[in-house]
C-alpha cells in the first residue's frame, strides 16, 4: 500500500474543522469540535490537555482507526474520511507506529517475533528483517532479551520494545499515545530521549500525547486541547 | 510456515487448553451423535439390502402370488412354456433360532433357503456347485437327506455350531430341526454375503420344514437384456394368471425399506438437534475466545493488519478445531453405531423386516457427510464472533462495560429477529403440502428464534430473581443476579445453549409420553377380547404363520370360551406398492374398538360385511392420499379388484398403516383360509389369564401358539412401544451431556474475565468460602434461567414434533399429554447440570490469590 507520495514541503498531517462527537447517554458530546491542524514531515508535536480533552481521539482519526463524523483528515496525501477501511489499515500497516500508554506487545509472542511482526506484515521478514530487528533491539538496550517474552519485562523494558515495534518498519509517522503513563519518572524520562534519539535523525514525524508538561520542552510543537478545539499552539522553531 | 497473526492468535488460544478441550469434546459429542445414528441406521438397512441383492443373483424378475405363497405347479407352467429361460424355484422363510441359551439374549434371525441345486446353475451359479468344508460336495448329499441344511463356515463359527450339529428353530408356529450336514466355503466375497445367515436346503425339505407342501416363496427368472427381454416379460404377464404376477427383482425389498424410511429420519432428525447443541457450544467457545483475545485483536488492528486477517485467523482456527473435533467424533461416532445398532436393528426386527446385522459398516459417504456437518457446523458457530471481532474499529481496550452496553442494545433487536423467526417457522408449519423438509426447517427456525429472545428472558427473570437471592444470600445473592445480567455477552449464549439442549430432553419426553398415553388408550380401546391366540411372527408385518384348524376348533368348543373373532394378517400389493392388510370378524364388542376418525362407525359396518369394501388406518390413508369415498385396487387371488374405503380409523399398530377387510370380502377375492389370530372372549366369571392357561392345554405338540391374555398381550405391546422409544433416551442424554460441556466451557470463560473483580471481593476481605457461593449462585441462577426457558420452548418443539413432524412422517394424530414430571426433571436437570458445571470454576476462583486476582489475565 502507498499513499500518495508527498512532496517534503507539504505537511504529513492536515486536518480541517474536524469534529467528532461521542455517545453519552441519550444524547452526543462533541469531543473534537472543529480542529485545524497541519503536522511538518519531520515535526515533534505534543499534544497536552486534561483527561477527556480529545487527545487520544485526535491520535485515534489521524491514525485512521476511527472516523470524524464532519471535517477532513489527510494523512501522507491520503483522504482517511474517503478512504475506506482497507486502505488506512494498509496506510497505517506501511506508514505509522504505534506506541501506547500499557505497551500492548502482543502476549503470546516473544519480543524479537513482535519486533519481527510490523517488518513481516510489510513483506520484510527474513533475515535482513531479523538484523534490522536485533539492530533496533540493541538500540533500545535490550539486546539480549529476543527470545523474553513480553511477562517477563518490567515496564519500562516493555515500553522500549514498544518503541523498537513502533520504529522497526520505518514508518514516516509516529504516534504516541501517553507512553509514559504507566512509567516511573526514571523509565519515562529514558523512553522519551529514545523517541528523540532515534527520530530526530531520521526526521520521522512524532505526535506525542503526554499529561507532562516536561516532555513538551522537547517538541517542535506545543498543542493544548480543551473544549474540543486546539486552544493553543506554541511553535519552537 | 505460520505467521505472526496466527501464531500470536493460535498461542493465545493455546493459553486455555481446557477451552480448547471442551470445545472439541463439544464437537466431538455432536458429530459422535449425528455419525452414530447414521451408521447404525445404515448398516442395518444395508445388511437387509446386501442380503435380498445377494440372493436375487442374476436374477431379473420373479413370479410371486398376490398374497401369500404360490402354488408350485407354476415353476412347472413357466419351464415347459419357456425352456430357453433361467428360472429357479426358491422357498425363503425367516427362521429364529430356538437353540438353548438363546431365549433371553437378542433374537437370532436366519433365512431358511430353499433351492433346486439343478436350477440354480444359470441363476446363483455359487449355489450349485457348494463345496463342504470337508471337501465333500454339499449340494448332491442335500438331495439324498431330508432335513439337512448347510450353512457357511462364517455363519458356523457365530453360531458355534459344527457340521453333524442339530439347529432346532421356530418357524411360525412350529418348532423344526434340521442337521447340518456340512459347512460351505464361500467363494468370493457375493457368495459370502449371500451365504451369512442363510441355511441352505433342497426345496423339497424346505416345503417339509416350513410346512409348504406344494408351494413356492417365488419363481425367479432371468430375462434377456434389452428388446428381447422386454418382450420376454410381456410375453410372461400375458401368459399369468391371478394370483401369479410377475416383479422386477431388483425392486424386491424396496418395499419393506421405505417402511422404514420414516423411521430412520425421525431418527436423524434427533440426531441433528443434537448437533445443532453442538454448534451452539463451538458458537459459544468462539465468542468466548474471540472476546478474550478481543485487545489482542484491537492492537493487531492498531498495527495494520487487515479486518480480513484476522477473520482468517480465527476461521482457521475454527477450521483445526472442527477438524480435530470432527476426527474424534467420527471415531466415537463408530463406537456408539455399535451399541446403536443393537437397538435399531431390535426395532427394525420388532417392526418392520427381519435382518440380523452385527457389524457396523463404516460408509464412506456416512462419514463423509458427518465429517461436513460436523467441520461446516464450527465454520458456522465460528463465523458470527470472526466477524464480530472484524467488525470493531480498532480502539484499544474495548471496555466490557462498552461491550455489555452494546449487548444490552441488540437485545430489542434480537426480539424483533426473534419474531420474525417465530412467524417464519409458523408460515412453514402451516404449508401442509410441502412434505418434511419444511417441517424441519420451521423447527430450526423456531429453536433460533428461541436462542435470538433468550438474552431477553435473561434479563428478565435475572431481574425477577434478585430479590428472591437477595433476600435468601443478602448481599452476594444480589451481585450474583445481576452478575447474570451484567455479563450477558457470555451468560445469554450460554443459556441459549443449556435451555436448547434442556428443550430437547422437555419435547421428546412430552413426546413419548404423549405417544405413550394415546396408544395405552388405544390399546385399551382395541384389546377387547380376554384372551388372545395368535402363531408366533417373527415382526408385526409378517403373515407366514397361521393357526392349526384343529387348535381353532378345539378352542371354540372349550368351556368358557364365549364367542371368537378371528384375524388373518396378509400382504398384497395396491399398484406397485406393498400393503400390509388383515381379513376380520367382528363382534359388537370389537366393533366398539374403532374410532373412525371421517365416519359414522353406524353407517361403516353394515357395508363392510356386506359389500367388496375395506377401512384403512389413519396412518395409511396419510401415506397414500386414500380417503372415505374412493376406491382402492389391491391384487387379490382373482386379479385386481376396486374396494371402495369406507372410512379412516385411528391405529398405532404399525406406522405403514393397515387395510382391513370382512372374512366374507377376503373369502371372496382369495382363496386362503388361514386364521392367524384369534380375540377369544370369555364368558362370564371366567379368569383370562387362568383360560389362557387352559387353553394352552390344546396346542398341538410340535407347534407354538401364543396364548396371552388381554392384560399380558398389552404388557408386551407396551415393551415393544418401550424398546421403539429406547434409542430416545440415549439421544436425551447424549444432548444433555453436549449442553453440560457447553455450560462448564461457557462458566470457565467468564471466570477469566472476573479474575479482577474475584481478587478485588478477596482484597476486601470475602473469604474463599463466599467466592464459592458467589459463583454457585449466578451459576445456580444461570440454571434456573435455563430451565425456565426450556419449558416453554420444549413444549413448542413438542408441539411441534406430534403435531406437525409425526403427523407428516407417520400419520398419526397424537392427543397431547402433558406430564408435569417431565417439566420438573427437565428443570431439574437444567439446575444440576449448571450447579455441577460450576463447581470447578467456583473451587478455581475460590483459589486465586487476591494479589494474582488483580494482576487479572
């Protein structure tokens, strides 16, 4: 699957007056009520706010895992309101990474076989796979635990292989749902750097939704969400 | 090799090996169930089929009579007037063996056969040249030694008899011996299946012994193929006068089949219910694991694998569970064919025709088809939940709240589907016409309409419960109800599939019992006379025994013995079709005994002992479109003749039905003059079991006569009714122990999912004791709910089943019988089934550490 390819000028993301509303009881709460947003190839954006303030949603119709009931979500030149399902689980399959606030390394599979599972869901397996998994791995710090699987980590360990998955198939865009949520302030601190050691370079994009305001210092890009709209944006560069 | 999606998909699963178990074993009993039935069904019909194929050898027609035997002097007719012909005299009479021992065991049936070893050459070319195992030739010493037989050395070795042995057997009513002379090697495989169970003779000694003096079983023939062949048996029927009429050979025994055919399909319908518990379990166990692994899914999703990858995913797995469960079905499946068809191959005996199988034959196309059902069924129970689990976007961690929420709004959806259903299978109940097929489809509609309402009723009768449980359990009997209703996803299925398979123990009982009743009453009405005199038959439907005239003679001038009725047993045939008929006197009491259900019993018997005029049964005026006013031609010693049917009355004597004639109709149109049954009536003050007694003081030596008395005739009536409804038993159980399976499958699931809330209730102090409880309770709930719904949905499908299925495949109307105690045991069962399905669950969460608990899964 490929999306339209883009020009390095224009953005990876744009979304323009996207709204998204809820089902509460009887009745719909709008969670996202009019976002604009454009994301630069190569960006680190944060997105701040208070729990229920939309953040995840916004991840959640950027990664073409749910839909906005008004408003337009490109992605990488892809159209996700028109898309249809296939097509932005393929887009999302080849062109983004998942990191997430309880990991969600896939149980019953050691942690070189789920480093292994975004590299063969692209066709990439084998053994140039394998060494870009084992490189990735011991970029992480976690060279020696390939056959471990996931029970058998602490929490941040679990985290770093999250972000080793996340990066292994070499996706344009990373998304980063609380990642360090579950962490203590030592291992959150540590995963972040990874993110930004291992992303800058390759000026892969990452959105990164995070309760901490530390983290924010490190991004290109400050968005704060509240009341269903992006109330500001602080730009670092 | 296997990817990533399926090897994280398949270790998950692997996870709960007993879900894995339970799940097969749930396949496994269904598809045992269906492969059982259907072997057993089969190797029977076929050992009947194999047996009259083998014997009619190259043969291509016959010359039978009408009715009964026919005279010899034919063979003699049809030789000089069509020498270039093959044709062979042939006596065939069935045959019990009356060797020591075997009085109380199953009944051993064998063919005696009577052959003219010079005929046969042309004709069963195996037959005339029969080599002893001695090495003697069997075939010149039958001729030269009056009742001697052979027999195969298989045959020989069953039976643990030996060459110079003497067999002593019933024929009829008599008893007989005959020595065995020696012991064929059969040559080829036709040879030897025409050989099993037959007992070889001379004809002449075959006449003598089955007390046929002059008479023949049948002549067969074999005609040229094709023009000349046609012309030959034209030629033939030309040439034949009544009774003599000339078949098709092969056709023989296809009449005596069908006979069975309802039967056999009431059978397999059982079977299918429990096949369709079966498949609501593997719907169950699949919802279940899909539900268990459903973040698994939600993140396999989140990284980019395809809505149809995943549904490939777990279809495969359904696909290794069917196969799995499917393998080990079949091998069960054969083992419980065998103690099937003892009771199958009983009732076939006891009803329909005599065939002595004792080797399950293992049909391909049987198990073919069982291993389909049983594969398509997990396919089928899987295919909802694959595309459930497909059909989520993938947010992380779909909640169980959001899940129950998403639940407890399809339950008015799954009302109005259930309507639906509910009009769809009346619709189908209603369409009088359309044979069975129908009928079968209205009763699946209605078992899934009752599975689409029963999240419904869950909900309500947990509602109606809670204060009932709160009130006897305080606080843990609350939470346990409206555990009930909170985890509904799980808890409906799995009530559907006890409270179906409960329904199915509720309608066959209510069934049988309705069945029981209408014939005890029938029986009542119909057994008028004391004492009853019949020569012994080896099946309802056989008419070659007949009462000695002296014996019939004797009897009428004993002390005590008021008036007699008289009955002859016969069969004849209506176009191409086999009837099985009786010629009747009657008395007025015996005239009480018939309920016309088209007629005025006034107006019928005036004319039936005047005019050429027969009543028929219910059942065979069902199965033949015959009704009051029409005319009925059946082949009689005169040829055929029309007999106008003067009405329709209720008989459960057989499921074939019945055409009855006067003696004065009978006289006229046959030239038989056997009795083969005698109602005896007593006069007044005289005991009909002590007459019966008496009267068995008049038997002819050497003979047998069944004397039995009213209350002893019915006793046995009832045991062969008992013996019919045996099988059902066995399918009760078998469909209760799916249910069992489905209901400790579905209790094992859900205490995965409450590990968490268990630990939680144990942080804060509940002891393991109360965990017990707790879940004794819901499980104890989860049973009562069932049960509840059985009721209603057993008395549907037995509604059904009388009503509609019996009437359409037997043709007999039934009067329902509703006894309240197969309600109670049904409901009863529903409980303990749940209560015993949920003592391991309860015993495992009462185990778990709270701090484990917590940690969940």
């Amino acid at each position: 699957m490929s999306a339209r390819a883009t020009q390095p000028s224009e953005p990876i993301v744009r979304l323009s007056r996207v709204v998204k509303h809820f089902r509460e009881g009887a009745g719909l709460r709008a969670v996202l009520d009019g976002v604009d947003l454009e994301l630069e190839r190569g960006e680190f954006a944060v997105v701040l706010g208070r729990s229920g303030s939309g953040k995840s949603t916004l991840l959640n119709l950027i990664s073409g895992i749910d839909l906005a009931d008004s408003g337009s979500v490109q992605v990488l030149g892809l159209e996700l309101g028109s898309a249809g399902e296939e097509r932005r689980t393929l887009l999302r399959r080849a062109h983004m990474g998942f990191i997430f606030q309880f990991f969600n390394l896939i149980p019953t599979l050691s942690v070189g076989e789920n480093l292994m599972f975004p590299l063969e869901l692209n066709g990439r397996g084998g053994a140039a796979g394998e060494r870009r998994a084992s490189e990735l791995l011991e970029r992480v710090g976690l060279a020696d635990r390939w056959g471990a699987f996931p029970d058998r980590l602490s929490g941040g360990e679990q985290q770093r292989v999250a972000v080793a998955r996340a990066l292994v198939h070499d996706p344009e865009l990373v998304l980063a749902d609380e990642p360090t949520g579950n962490l203590d302030d030592e291992s959150a601190a540590s995963v972040i750097a990874l993110l930004s050691q291992l992303l800058r370079p390759e000026r892969k994009t990452l959105i990164l939704v995070t309760h901490n305001p530390a983290f924010a210092e490190l991004a290109d890009r400050k968005l704060r969400l509240a009341h269903g709209a992006i109330e500001a944006q602080v730009i670092a560069r | 090799m296997i990817s990533l999606v399926a090897l994280s998909s398949l270790r998950s699963l692997l996870r709960h090996p007993w879900q894995i178990l339970l799940a097969v074993l749930g396949i496994a009993v269904g598809v045992a169930v269906v492969v059982g039935i259907d072997l057993a069904s089969a190797s029977s019909l076929r050992g009947f089929r194999l047996s009259t194929q083998a014997l009619v050898g190259d043969a291509t027609h016959e010359v039978r009579a009408s009715t009964g035997n026919l005279d010899e002097a034919w063979f003699a007719r049809l030789a000089l007037a069509h020498p270039e012909l093959a044709m062979a005299p042939v006596i065939e009479v069935a045959a019990l063996l009356a060797q020591p021992g075997t009085e109380t065991g199953p009944r051993r049936a064998l063919t005696v056969f009577g052959v003219d070893p010079f005929s046969e050459a042309r004709l069963r070319p195996w037959l005339s040249d029969l080599d002893g195992a001695d090495g003697t030739s069997g075939s010149l010493e039958l001729l030269t030694e009056p009742g001697s037989a052979l027999i195969s050395v298989d045959t020989a070795r069953e039976l643990r008899v030996a060459a110079g042995d003497t067999l002593r057997l019933r024929i009829g009513s008599r008893f007989q011996q005959v020595r065995l002379l020696g012991l064929i090697v059969p040559d080829g495989e036709r040879a030897r299946i025409a050989l099993d169970n037959l007992l070889v003779l001379d004809i002449a000694s075959a006449q003598e012994l089955c007390g046929m003096i002059g008479r023949l079983t049948r002549v067969d023939l074999a005609l040229p193929e094709g023009e000349a062949g046609a012309r030959a048996a034209h030629e033939l029927r030309a040439s034949l006068q009544p009774p003599a009429l000339l078949h098709v050979a092969s056709l023989r025994g296809r009449g005596l089949e069908q006979m069975s055919d309802a039967f056999r399909l009431n059978l397999r319908a059982l079977s299918l219910l429990a096949l369709l518990v079966g498949l609501f379990l593997v719907y169950n166990t699949m919802t279940f694991s899909v539900l268990q692994r459903r973040e698994l899914f939600a993140t396999l999703r989140t990284l980019g694998v395809t809505r149809a990858e995943v549904f490939r995913a777990i279809t495969a797995e359904a696909l290794w569970l069917g196969v799995v469960g499917t393998a080990l079905g079949l091998m069960l499946g054969t083992q419980l064919a065998r103690a099937l068809l003892v009771l199958i191959t009983r009732t076939m005996n006891d009803l329909y025709f005599v065939v002595a199988v004792r080797e399950v034959h293992l049909d391909a196309g049987s198990l073919l088809r069982a291993a389909a059902l049983g594969v398509g069924a997990t396919l089928l129970g899987a295919l909802l939940p694959a595309i459930e689990a497909t059909r989520e976007r993938p947010r992380l961690a779909l909640a169980v709240s959001s899940l129950e929420t998403k639940w407890s709004r399809l339950v008015p959806r799954l009302c109005a589907i259930a309507l639906l259903l509910f009009a769809l299978a009346l619709g189908l109940f209603a369409w009088q016409d359309a044979g069975l097929l129908p009928s079968f489809l209205g009763l699946l509609a209605l078992v899934l309409g009752f599975a689409a309402i029963s999240p419904a009723l869950t909900v309500a009768i947990a509602r109606l419960g809670a204060p009932i449980l709160g009130w006897r359990m305080g606080m843990f009997g609350r939470h346990a109800a409206r555990s009930v209703e909170s985890h509904l996803s799980r808890t409906a299925v799995a009530v559907a599939a006890l409270a179906l398979a409960i329904s199915a123990t509720v309608g066959m009982g209510v069934m049988v019992s309705s069945f029981r009743s209408t014939f005890l009453r029938w029986l009542e009405l119909s057994l008028e006379a004391d004492v009853y005199a019949s020569a012994p038959t080896l099946n309802s439907g056989a008419d070659n025994s007949m009462l000695d005239p002296a014996f019939i003679a004797a009897v009428r001038a004993a002390s005590g013995v008021r008036e007699l009725t008289t009955y002859r047993g016969f069969r004849t045939m209506a176009g191409e079709r086999p009837v099985q008929a009786a010629a009747i006197t009657l008395n007025a009491e015996r005239r009480k005994a018939f309920e016309f259900r088209d007629a005025d019993a006034q107006d019928v018997w005036p004319a039936f002992e005047t005019s050429q005029a027969v009543i028929v049964s219910e059942s065979f005026g069902y199965r033949n479109g015959i009704e009051r006013g029409q005319r009925l031609s059946l082949a009689t010693d005169r040829g055929a003749r029309d007999f106008e049917v003067l009405g329709t009355y209720s008989d459960f004597a057989s499921d074939q039905g019945f055409v009855l004639m006067s003696r004065e109709s009978y006289e006229r149109c046959f030239d038989d003059r056997g009795i083969s049954s005698l109602g005896i009536f007593a006069a007044a003050g005289v005991d009909s079991d002590e007459l019966a007694a008496r009267l068995q003081g008049l038997v002819p030596a050497q003979q047998q006569v069944q004397l039995r008395s009213n209350r002893v005739l019915r006793e046995a009536s009832i045991e062969v009714f008992e013996r019919t409804f045996e099988i059902t038993g066995v399918l009760r159980i078998l469909s209760t122990l799916v249910a069992f399976i489905g209901v400790l499958s579905a209790l094992l699931a859900l205490e995965l999912e409450r590990g968490r809330e268990i630990g939680m209730l144990r942080a804060q102090g509940v002891t393991p004791r109360e965990v017990r409880r707790l879940v004794l309770a819901e499980t104890g709930m989860l049973g009562t709910i069932a049960g509840l719904i059985a009721m209603p949905l057993g008395l549907a499908l037995a509604l059904v089943l009388i009503l509609v299925i019996n009437k359409r495949s037997f043709g007999w109307s039934l009067v329902i019988e509703l006894d309240p105690w197969v309600f109670a045991a049904a409901f009863a069962l529903a409980l303990v089934s749940a209560l015993l399905a949920g003592l391991w669950p309860a015993w495992r969460l009462s185990r778990v550490p709270p701090a484990l608990a917590l940690r969940g899964d």
